[in-house]
C-alpha cells in the first residue's frame, strides 16, 4: 500500500445529510494535494476526518499503509500538523512562543514549565527556542518574534501560524482555506511558501490543502480532487483538471468565465 495518507471510500453523514460519499484520496509523501469545491461540497468534512473532528462512518484511512484511526490530541505524535481557518494563536504569548507551542512534544518537558523557567526544563527550553527561531527565519518572519500576535497584520498572523504548525516538524501538513481574508499579493507569497514545503533543506513536508481560492490551488498542487455533493467528480494534475468537463460543469464554469 502506497506511503503517505490515503482516504478509501470514506462516507461521512450528519443525520440524513451525507456530507461525503466513497471518497478516495492519497497525499503521498512530498506532494501538494488540493482538494476544491463548490459550497457545502464536503472540503471542511474531509478536513475534519482526517484531523480526527468527524467520524468516517464509512471507508478506512490509512497511514503508510497501516490503518489509521484520527485523533485531533495525536495527529502531531503522528507527524501531522494543521492549521485552522482563522489563526487562533494564543494572544497571551509572543509569536516565538505560539511557535515554541508548536513543537512541545518534541521537548521532554511540557511549554508551561519552559515557559516558567523551571531549571531541570532549561535546556529543553533553549532547544525549543532555537527551533522556534529557525522556522521563524525560515518563513522569513523573525522581525516579529517578540511581538504579540494581535498586533501584527492578519497576514503575518498567518505566517504565524503556519510557523507554529511546521514547528512540529510534520510529514503533512494540514491547511484548511489559508488565503482566507489575503490580499493578491500575499497570496502569491503564501503559494511560493507551501510550494517550497516539500523541498526544505529540514523537514520537508506534504500539504493537503482545502482551499476556495482556485487560484492558489491551480498554482500549487501537484494533483486537484474536486468534490461536488460530497462525492469526487474529478481528481487529476492542475491542467487536466482544469479541462475536465464534469468540473467546468459543477464548479469551473463561472470562475473561468469570469476571468476571461
Ligand atoms: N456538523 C454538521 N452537522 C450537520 N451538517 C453538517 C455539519 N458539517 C457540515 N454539514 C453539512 O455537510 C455538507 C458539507 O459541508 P462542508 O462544510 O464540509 O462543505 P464545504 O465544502 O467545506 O463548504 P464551504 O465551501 O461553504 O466551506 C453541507 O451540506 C453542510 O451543511
Ligand atoms: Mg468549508
């Protein structure tokens, strides 16, 4: 069985609504997959089976080919890490300490003893406090790492949380609509940030990527999976995808026209 995340006709219901019907889905290691739709076409719902927030009531997940049961607490152990639409950084903490956050099962201690200094954690605390400024470096956003959060733009907020989720050092990475609320110009810059993820020098990871924001999924996904009613009417490169009739249809149609 194939390495990475696979879904295998996975069905999701809510009462009488079925939110996902027999989807299929691999995000192999260093792979960009993105996953588009029409509103209510299951994105968040696939989202959420694979962090562990919805049950799959049907079909199986697996990871490197052994079965995989999600748990939202776990994912990080697992070597997943996400982030949510919107920051949610912890206002209370620096942007260097939401990132150290990010990478406290790594340290043998727990952040709130790092935090308070208490000796036996010292030098867990200042191995976490270097990692946390690599990736602050790395995602080009070090000027802020004393700052709180709340007073930066929504844009370096974001970078923020990113920075907090790739502290974990994950093999895939979750996100779930991060262009939300990003203007054209951050937006490229964020799709040359998750394009390079699975080429960093250190922990180079896969990205699922449920997104709205067609643009930035054309611009970075090795392969699309296109849902409509909660089923898979599509899934292929960018440029097939594109193509694909059945999508022009359900989904495409309008957006093209517009951009023509
Ligand atoms: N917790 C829930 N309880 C009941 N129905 C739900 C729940 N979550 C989602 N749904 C329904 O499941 C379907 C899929 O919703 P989902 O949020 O996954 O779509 P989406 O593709 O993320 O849409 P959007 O683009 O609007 O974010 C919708 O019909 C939605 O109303
Ligand atoms: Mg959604």
């Amino acid at each position: 069985m194939a390495d990475g995340l696979a879904l295998h006709q996975v069905g999701v219901r809510f009462g009488g609504l079925i939110a996902l019907d027999d989807v299929s889905l691999t995000v192999g290691p260093g792979e960009v997959v993105g996953v588009i739709g029409p509103n209510g076409a299951g994105k968040t719902t696939l989202f959420n089976v694979v962090c562990g927030f919805a049950t799959a009531h049907t079909g199986t997940l697996t990871l490197d080919g052994r079965p995989f049961r999600p748990r939202p607490h776990r994912l990080t152990r697992l070597g997943i890490a996400r982030t949510l639409q919107g920051t949610g950084l912890f206002a209370g903490l620096t942007v260097l300490e939401n990132v150290m956050a990010g990478a406290t099962h790594t340290a043998r201690t727990g952040l709130i003893p790092a935090l308070l200094g208490l000796p036996r954690s010292d030098r867990d605390e200042r191995r976490l406090r270097e990692h946390a400024r690599a990736v602050l470096a790395d995602l080009g956003i070090t000027e802020y790492a004393d700052a709180a959060p709340d007073t930066l733009p929504f844009a370096v907020r974001q970078r923020v949380a990113l920075a907090r989720a790739l502290a974990a050092r994950p093999r895939l990475l979750l996100l779930d609509e991060p262009a939300g609320g990003l203007g054209a110009d951050d937006v490229d810059s964020l799709a040359e940030l998750i394009r390079g993820l699975p080429h960093r020098a250190s922990d180079p990871c896969a990205v699922l990527l449920v997104e709205h924001h067609m643009d930035l999924v054309m611009a970075v996904c090795d392969r699309i999976v296109v849902l409509d009613f909660g089923r898979v009417v599509a899934t292929g490169p960018p440029e097939a995808v594109r193509e694909d009739p059945a999508v022009v249809d359900a989904y495409l149609g309008a957006a093209l026209d517009e951009a023509a």
